[in-house]
C-alpha cells in the first residue's frame, strides 16, 4: 500500500527519502536524462508535484509490466 504524500510539493531530498536512493546526486540526474518525475523551479529551488510523482511510478510500473 502506498503511503500518502505530503501535501506540498517535494523537494529532491524527499524523493531520495521515499524512494530510498543513495543520493539527491541521482535525482539531478534523472533530471538531465529526462527520466524521473516532471519537476520545476522555484528560483534556484527544484520542486515536483506529488501527483507528477505518483504518475511518473504508475508510468514505470507500467513500462516494467509490458
């Protein structure tokens, strides 16, 4: 069962928190790749949506599924 996401909008450090990934280091990659959940600035700030979050995992669990 997923747990709920915050109701604001999640930093790079709180991906590397749900998604238990070695550093935030990965999710700047992602990024640059054009892999991971859609994010946006805010200034110098990155911040994603948590419902961008949770379509970009349905989205790989469905690339894993086919």
């Amino acid at each position: 069962m997923a747990l709920p996401l915050p109701s604001r909008y999640l930093t790079p450090d709180d991906l590397v928190e749900m998604f238990e990934l070695p550093s935030v280091e990965t999710v700047y990659q992602w990024r640059r790749k054009r892999t991971g959940p859609r994010g946006f600035r805010v200034g110098r700030h990155l911040r994603f949506d948590p419902d961008d979050v949770w379509a970009w995992v349905d989205s790989r669990r469905s690339e894993a599924a086919a």
